[in-house]
C-alpha cells in the first residue's frame, strides 16, 4: 500500500516509515523541512519525502492523492503548552485536521490511523487499570483536542464512510527521542544521566506512568493498519505504571551513575497515576508489548551513546 505519515520525521514517525519499508509498502513522509532524520532515509527505494506545513490546505492537498492509509502523528503542542495557548491548539491541531479529513475523502483515503493520548485524555483516573471505555475528563487542552479529533473521526465515518483506528497511545520512549524536551522523561533523564546533571522533578516524584517501548508501539500500528474488526479505539501501553522516582532509580541502575533530584512544585495538570488497560489490543489486534522496561532503556542508552546519534521532533 502506499503510506502517508504526517509527522514521519519525528521520534515514532520514522521508526513507523523504517517498520512499512521493511514490509513493501511505499512511503510518503510528510514533516517540516530540514528535520536531520531525512538522512535516515536517503537512498532508499519506494519512500518520498515531501516538506511542508500541516496547517497549510495546500501543503496538505499536494501529498495526500494516491495514498491508501495516512498516519496521522502531528501535534504542535505538548500538554502544558496547550493549556498555556489553547487557541494556538486549537487551531492548528483540530482545524488542521479537520482540513486533512476534507482531503481525504474527497481522494477515498482507505483509511486514518491517528495517534491519541492515553496520557491525557482519561484525565484523573477512577479506576485503574484505565480501559477504553473509561470517563474522558481531559486536564489539559492537548488531551481536549486529541478527544475532539477522536469524535470528529467518528463523524467523518458515520457520515461519509471515511475509515479509520485510534491508538491511544501511554508514554512512549526509545531511540531517536529528542533529549532536550520538556517531554519524554527516559531519554531526558538518560541524557542528563550521562553528561552528570541534575533533574528537575515536579512534585515528589510519585508520579506514576505507563511506559511503552517505541518499536512496541510501531508493531500496534502495523496490526491496526489491517484490522477489520468492529472496534475503532485502543490504548497501547505496557500496562504497568512506574512512579517517575522509580524511572530514575533504574536509570541510575543501567547507567551507574547517581543522579542529582531537584524536586519542584507540582503542576495542576499532572494526574497521580496512569496506567492503561490493553486487554482489548490483546485480544482484537493480537498484540502484545515484547519489550521490557530495562529492556528499552538499555536501547534506549545504546543509541545516546552511538556517534550518530539522532535527536528527531
């Protein structure tokens, strides 16, 4: 098939493109120009990169034609930028998909795989594991707008037949993850580990989330391309929570080095825990996560290390 992947030089777009590439399918990546995993890719047979603004309807309309599925992985803001701008995320990440799905059934795009939060769109959990069918009662404008573009997706189905999936995707980490981010706690605090900086901490670092592996993640997207079944919506995630004071202790653990704690005040946004119910992935999609938890940030510590290291939005 041929695949278009918004957002396909980022973190988990690029291990996305390498995983299609690798099982015959054409590959149209789609991202802002000069992202330095282009290079990833040159060379290589039966994958484009086109350069463009996913906010921009005709950026849009020149790489959608002639695909079969688009991924969908663009989020112009993080969780607590959103809540500092909810206009801007708004109207860049609702409205610029809400153009996309204009585009894509006027080209009878087979079907939109879109990446949603299992983070945030749950808000404070009642009951955990967290299951699909949870309440949805997001903290933050990125968790709002991720669930505003779930229910437009349904409509777009409902009215127009316009197929698509939801992966409602936990906290996940890897190589080629961006270590100068306010996001993404295992590389930061696996790169800081290693230059022997301290980390900062909101709150006391009790924390908890559900950390999922990248190429974990990869292989759930692979499967939910094909899925025929009547379930639209999954969390993927590992299904076990670790409190952010027991990420470090075992960064601590692979790397051998002692890091400096600085705790800071504690943020409104932050839910007290996190961890996803994945019984229906299991079940539906035949998935499981393969990868352990030590497992992955040695990985993870691997690739810091490597002299071509590689630092993707």
């Amino acid at each position: 098939m041929k695949c278009l992947i918004l957002g396909g030089g980022g973190f988990l777009g690029s291990h996305i493109a390498e995983a299609l590439l690798l099982e015959g399918h054409e590959v149209r990546i789609f991202d802002r120009p000069n992202l330095v995993t282009a290079s990833l890719f040159s060379g290589r047979d039966n994958i484009e990169w086109v350069e463009g603004d996913f906010t921009n309807e005709e950026d849009l309309g020149r790489v959608v034609p002639g695909c079969d599925i688009i991924f969908h992985l663009v989020s112009t803001t993080l969780p607590q930028s959103s809540n500092d701008n909810p206009i801007y995320d708004v109207d860049t990440n609702l409205i610029g998909t809400l153009r996309l799905l204009n585009i894509a059934r006027a080209e009878s795009v087979k079907r939109i795989l879109f990446i949603s939060s299992g983070g945030t769109v749950y808000g404070i959990p009642k009951k955990v594991p967290i299951a699909e069918n949870h309440p949805t009662d997001p903290l933050t404008s990125y968790g709002i707008t991720k669930l505003a573009i779930e229910k437009y997706l349904k409509l777009y189905k409902t009215l127009y037949g316009l197929n698509y999936k939801v992966l409602r995707v936990a906290n996940p980490y890897g190589e080629r993850q961006r270590v100068n981010a306010t996001q993404g706690a295992i590389a930061v605090f696996l790169n800081k580990a290693l230059q022997g900086t301290p980390i900062q901490i909101w709150g006391d670092g009790s924390v908890a989330r559900d950390y999922i592996y990248v190429k974990d993640v990869v292989d759930a997207f692979l499967r939910v391309m094909v899925y025929e079944g009547e379930h639209d919506i999954f969390n993927i995630g590992s299904g076990i929570s670790r409190t952010l004071n027991e990420v470090i202790a075992a960064i601590e653990e692979v790397t051998g080095q002692k890091i400096t704690r600085n705790y800071i005040s504690s943020r409104k946004f932050d839910v007290p825990v996190n961890v996803l119910d994945i019984a229906l992935a299991r079940t539906e999609l035949g998935w499981r996560p393969k990868t352990s938890f030590f497992e992955g940030i040695y990985n993870t510590l691997a690739w810091l290390k490597s002299a071509d290291i590689q630092h993707p939005s």
